[in-house]
C-alpha cells in the first residue's frame, strides 16, 4: 500500500529512493535505513517545553501572591491582601501539576532514548 504522499515514507540517504516507512533496508539499493525517531522527539521536545511553562507560569504566580496576606498591587490600582486560595489556584497547583508533566515528559524521553 503506496501513499502518493511521501510523508509517511523514508527516503534512502544513499540513493534517494522512497521506501516504505518500516523498512531497514533500502529497496533500491540496499543501504541501511536509519530508524526514523525524529517525530517522537519532537514530541518528547514538546512534552518538556509544555510542561516547563507551567511550571514556569506556577513560579510566577507562586512568588506574587505567596506568603498567603501579602499586599498585591491590582492591575486597576489599588492594594490587596492575598488569599490562600490565590497561593494554592495561580502557584501551588500549576507547579504541581507542571512538575507531574515534567516527570511524564522526562520517562518519556528516556524511554525513546533507551526503548525505543
Ligand atoms: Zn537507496
């Protein structure tokens, strides 16, 4: 099964013949195909980038409304004391959550290194 698309297929470095997608050996002349990994890596690529913005949105939002009392200045003026709530909803739970995404993205791109 051919697709006209070339997308899913791998082009032979040697000869520059498309072969099929799962193929280790190119068709046309014999030469060793490189596993195609560049996808997953993105992917894994990704994965980190997401999840270190949360975390790094979770920093920020940590550091501006934590301890729990401290004075926010309110982007239309004026002064407040932040909540526990602010604390827990803008630093505590994107960290935590970013932290998890960060955990998952690392095993996922040690399992593509090691596993794959
Ligand atoms: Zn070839």
């Amino acid at each position: 099964m051919n697709s006209i698309l070339p997308s899913n297929q791998t082009v032979c470095t040697a000869c520059g013949m498309y072969n099929p997608p799962d193929a280790s050996v190119c068709e046309g002349c014999g030469a060793k195909i490189e596993a195609r990994s560049k996808r997953s890596s993105f992917d894994t690529g990704a994965h980190l980038m997401v999840s270190l913005t949360i975390i790094f949105v979770g920093a920020m939002g940590f550091f501006r409304y934590y301890p729990p009392g401290k004075l926010i200045w309110a982007k239309g003026g004026g002064r407040y004391h932040s909540t526990d709530m602010e604390v827990f909803i803008w630093g505590i739970f994107p960290l935590t959550i970013g932290s998890l995404y960060l955990l998952f993205a690392i095993l996922l791109k040690i399992k593509d290194r090691f596993f794959s």
